[in-house]
C-alpha cells in the first residue's frame, strides 16, 4: 500500500508542468502566428512589384518603345495592384528591334510588427530586362 501512495503524490505533483508546458507553446504559437500573418503583406508586395515590372517590360517590347502606352500600362497597374512605384527606365523613346530595355521599379513597405510600436519601413526593388520586338526605320 505504501507503494501506492508515493506513484500517487508523484502524479499530483506532475500535472501542473504539463499545463504550464502547454501554456508556454500555446503562446509560443499564438506570437510564431501572428509575426507570420504582419510579414507576409510584405512578400505579396514584393510579388506584386516583380509582376509590375514583368508588365511594364512586356509593354515596352511589344510597342518598341517607352512612352506613352508604357506610361498608361504603368497607371493601370498601379491601381491594379495599389503600389505606387518608382519608374526608372534604362532608355526612353523608340528602341530598335532587338535592343535591350530594363525596368527599375523601387517602392517602400512598412513592415509594422506592433502597430506602430516596432515598425520600420523596407524598400523593395524589382528590376525587369526585355527586348524590343519592333524594326525602326
């Protein structure tokens, strides 16, 4: 009987490190959850920029130049996709058939851990190099 009594106050004794073990990876969870869920705006953005760019690039080749239809593509992309990049072009006007064009797109995300508590902004960059499909004579 003595036997029994020691296995029983050793069981009493380790129920409470398990509620507390659970707990801690309840919360630990919980924090890995929503770091996740404010990070991840960031990499969609950053998508959305590559896409931009690959848009732009796309625009340039097919009309042989930058100008106005690439400008237009520009703004419907913005509100598309609701960043308002940075353009900068490597050449402007007309671009002879097989001539290389490249993209920069440079914009800023804030990446706010805790509201405004821990934020910080972070600049993407999306770069994208075509070539022009048009013959200028």
């Amino acid at each position: 009987m003595k036997g029994g009594g020691c296995l029983r106050r050793l069981l009493k004794q380790k129920r409470g490190e398990g509620f507390v073990d659970v707990c801690v990876l309840v919360l630990s969870v919980a924090l890995v959850l929503a770091l996740v869920v404010r990070i991840a705006p960031v990499f969609v953005a950053k998508q959305n920029l590559d896409v931009f760019a690959d848009e732009l690039v796309r625009t340039a080749e097919i009309n042989g130049r930058v100008g106005s239809a690439t400008s237009s593509k520009a703004a419907a992309l913005r509100e598309e996709t609701g960043l308002d990049p940075d353009i900068s072009w490597s050449d402007t006007g007309k671009i002879q058939l097989g001539d290389e064009v490249t993209v920069t797109l440079t914009t800023t995300v804030n990446l706010g851990l805790f509201g405004e508590f821990a934020s910080f902004p972070v600049t993407l960059t999306a770069r994208a190099t075509g070539v022009s499909e048009v013959y200028w004579k």
